[in-house]
C-alpha cells in the first residue's frame, strides 16, 4: 500500500515508545521522520511491505523498491557525533574516504552493530535512513548520488521505505555529499 504525502532530541527511545503506545521498533523515529518531512513540504510516498533486515532479503521481499534505494549504515565518531552514511545500496562503504569527507582520523570512526542503532538512535533493523532527528547526527551522502532523482530509503520502521527527490532529502538532512565508496 502506498501513502502519497506532503511533505530535537527524542531522548531514550525505548522509553518514549513506551510512553507513546508505540510498540514496534522505529515507530517514533518513522513518525518525527515523515512529520519532519511533512512540515519541510517535501512530496514523498510511503511504501508498505513486509519487514526486511538486508538489501538481500529486500531484493527477495520488495524486489520494485531496491531500484533507487538507499542502504544507510550508521557510524560513531570517538566521543563525538553520529553519522548516517548513505550509499547505492550495492556499493561498500570506504571508511578511510568516509573519515576524510567528517575531517576526522580513520581511527576515530567505527560502526555500529545492529542492537546500538536500534537502542541509541531508535531505527528498527533494516529501517534505517539518512535523516538525522538529533543535532549530534550528521548525514553523509556519496557522491554517485548527487544526480539521482528519486532515491529510496529507510524510514525508522523496516515495513516502511520512503521514496522522495534525493535534492529534498539532501536539503532537510542540511547532509553533505562526498565520495565515500570503494572504487
């Protein structure tokens, strides 16, 4: 199903979830997402499907949204900010690139595992998006995306992909764009 739409800090997820009634992982990141996104006037669709954890299992599950799709892999700078990277979702990651474009040592960076992005930033697995909700997230977008047109990508929950102009999403993530993939 298909839901066309016009389109600070949440604190513990876990808690606010609870708070909220909201019982499915990423279901209060899914909701400040597409309010975010609503609020900035961004036209977007929400893609239904059932959930999926991998670029692989999509490919099997929702085979029509892998084309165009963002995979976003979440990492920690040493004491520091978080960072959404987002890439084709085929493509591999460089982290030496992905370090020079944060203006940070190699070393300083790390990924995080499935279990810390759902409990630090609220992202169900395999929902995860390039769209900071707090001040200490920063987006990062290869540059093999700047002349995308319409991109895919995670919307906090993993049953819900978001579709939108890769130009709206760069302006409401205020993300930069740099090459951050393995050549």
């Amino acid at each position: 199903m298909e839901e066309p739409r016009h389109a600070e800090s949440p604190g513990r997820w876990e808690e606010e979830a609870t708070e909220s009634g909201c019982s499915s992982p990423g279901e209060t990141v899914y909701r400040e997402v597409t309010n975010l996104l609503t609020g900035c006037a961004v036209n977007f669709t929400v893609h239904e499907h059932e959930p999926v954890v991998s670029i692989e299992e999509a490919e099997r599950k929702a085979p029509s949204l892998v084309d165009g799709l963002l995979k976003t892999v979440v990492f920690r700078v040493k004491d520091s900010f978080w960072v959404l990277a987002a890439v084709r979702c085929h493509d591999r990651i460089d982290y030496r690139r992905l370090a020079a474009a944060l203006g940070v040592n190699r070393r300083q960076i790390r990924s995080l595992s499935p279990a810390e992005v759902e409990r630090d930033l609220g992202f169900a697995v395999g929902g995860v998006g390039p769209i900071p909700l707090r001040n200490n997230v920063r987006a990062v977008f290869d540059q093999h995306l700047s002349g995308a047109g319409r991109v895919r990508c995670g919307s906090g929950r993993n049953t819900h992909t978001l579709e939108l102009d890769f130009q709206d999403l760069l302006r409401v993530t205020g993300g930069i764009v740099s090459p951050i993939v393995r050549e």
